[in-house]
C-alpha cells in the first residue's frame, strides 16, 4: 500500500501510460468498444482535479473482467484497464499495479497495434 499522496500518484501515472500502450490492443480487436476510452476519462479525472471515485467502479464497468475478451492479448489489455481503475484506491493500488505489471512483462496486452490498425483482412497490397 503507498505509504504517503505522492507514492500513490505515482503508481496511478505508471498504470495509466501502461494503460495507454495496451490501449491499441483493445482497440484493435474491438474498435467499437469504449471501455478503455472511459476508463482513460476517468483517470484523467481523478489526476487532474481529484474526482472521487468510488471503490467499486472498477467491477461495476467490468462486471465480468475473467471473461471479457476472446483473445489472450485483449483479456491482458483488459486486465490492466481493469487495474488501473483499482490504483485509484489507495487500498488496492499497490496489488493493482503489481498485475498491471505482470501482464505488460509477461502477456500480450502490449502489442505492436497501432491505434489505428484495422484486424487483417486476408489481403495483401503494396
């Protein structure tokens, strides 16, 4: 648990830019899915002006984060978005960051995804 106000917003920064480099990954596999994009509002809150969040938001937007993706890669991005939402809470923060860690180092949720990429089409062009 951070033992003071500067460590705990340090562990939100390192999630959130971790959140960011999954953030293509979700977008890749589900370009119409907005959860990473509130989740990002929210944080951007909460560092910004001090939002209270409460405790729960994180299982109320992920109500079923065990089975929320089809693929490894985007139920790892989903995981962290997940986590980051739980480092709000100076409570969960620490274990929250210690498995955003373990799945940036580890999984798939970071990936060479552009934010932009479009999933294959099966064609190829020059």
């Amino acid at each position: 648990m951070p033992n003071d106000a500067i460590s705990h917003q340090r562990y939100v920064y390192m999630a959130y830019g971790i959140a960011l480099a999954a953030k293509p990954t979700i977008k890749h596999y589900f370009p119409e899915e907005h959860k990473a994009d509130i989740v990002e509002a929210i944080v951007s809150c909460w560092l910004k002006d001090g939002c209270e969040i409460p405790e729960t938001w994180a299982d109320t937007l992920f109500p079923n984060i065990k089975k929320i993706g089809k693929y490894q890669a985007s139920n790892e991005a989903y995981n962290i978005f997940y986590g980051l939402l739980q480092t709000l809470n100076t409570k969960t923060a620490y274990k929250a960051i210690l498995d955003i860690l373990y799945d940036a180092i580890t999984g798939d949720a970071i990936s060479g995804f552009t934010p932009h990429s479009a999933p294959p089409t099966g064609t190829y062009t020059q």
